[in-house]
C-alpha cells in the first residue's frame, strides 16, 4: 500500500476527485447547465423575435407591393381617363371650329350678298340719274315754251306710279 501512497497520479487522483466532489456540493453543474439553458432559451427568443420580424417585413412588403400597384393602376387609369377627355376635346373643338367657319362663310356670303345688291342699286340709281340728265337734254331742246310746262307736269305726276 505504500507504493500506491508514494504514487503521485494517486494524489492527483484523489484531488481530482475531490475537486469535483467539491463543484458538485456547491452544484456548479446545475448553475452551468441553467446557464447553458438561459443562454440557449435567450438565443431561441432572438430567434423566435429575427423569424417574427421577418414576418412583418414580408407582410409590409406584400402591402407596399399591393399599394404600388393599386397607385400604377390607378395612374394607368387617370392616363386612360386623360386620352379620352383629350379625344373628346378634340372633337368637340373640330365641330365648334367647323360651325365657326360656317358661320363666318355665312356671314361672308351675306356680306357679298348686300355689297351686290347695293352695287346694282348704285348701278341703277345712276342708270336711271344719266337716263334723265338725258331724257331732260332731249327733251329740253325739242319741247319749249307752254307745251314743255305741260309736259313736265303731266310726267311729274305720272312719276309715283312708274318708280319702285
């Protein structure tokens, strides 16, 4: 038993053993394996608090994505809106543009309507002032004397019937 004593791995051994008997009195296993289970309760709520996160960036990306959408298809549809209201303008200004040019065809048509009439009226007024500057020359030469005076009363009178 002596050669056991005087072996050193013995002692070292034994104070192994004691050692651990001593951490296992004060219970170091169970405070490191709370502590193993706090570490990897605390890395299972990071991960449970990284997957929940990552669940609300996937929704508010599916809402941004729907919202950019509904905002595209609503521009497509004030375009749309616009193009047609432009067509529209468009005709409703080519009829007012071809009424307006009817009108004023009209009115020009008028306008050479009355400048005609009034230049044939002038025609005939000074037709009719030359026919009796002249019929008066004529007559002023051949009719003389009582026979002219009766003459000219007799066509002055004669004259309200003949002239419209």
């Amino acid at each position: 038993m002596q050669a056991i004593i005087d072996n050193p791995e013995v002692w070292v051994l034994v104070s192994f053993l004691i050692f651990c008997g001593i951490l296992v009195y004060l219970g170091v296993p169970g405070m490191m394996a709370k502590g193993l289970d706090d570490r990897a309760d605390r890395i299972r709520s990071e991960l449970d608090e990284a997957r929940r996160l990552r669940e609300e960036a996937q929704a508010l990306l599916t809402e941004y994505q729907k919202k950019a959408r509904e905002a595209e298809e609503e521009a497509k549809g004030i375009i749309d809106q616009a193009r047609r209201e432009a067509e529209a303008l468009e005709k409703e200004t080519e009829v007012k543009l071809k009424e307006s040019l009817e009108r004023r065809t009209k009115l020009a048509e008028d306008k050479i309507s009355r400048a005609e009439a009034q230049a044939v009226s002038e025609v005939k007024s000074s037709a009719i002032d030359a026919a009796i500057s002249a019929a008066e020359k004529v007559v002023s030469k051949k009719v003389t004397g009582d026979k002219g005076n009766d003459l000219i009363d007799q066509s002055i009178k004669s004259l309200g019937t003949r002239l419209n």
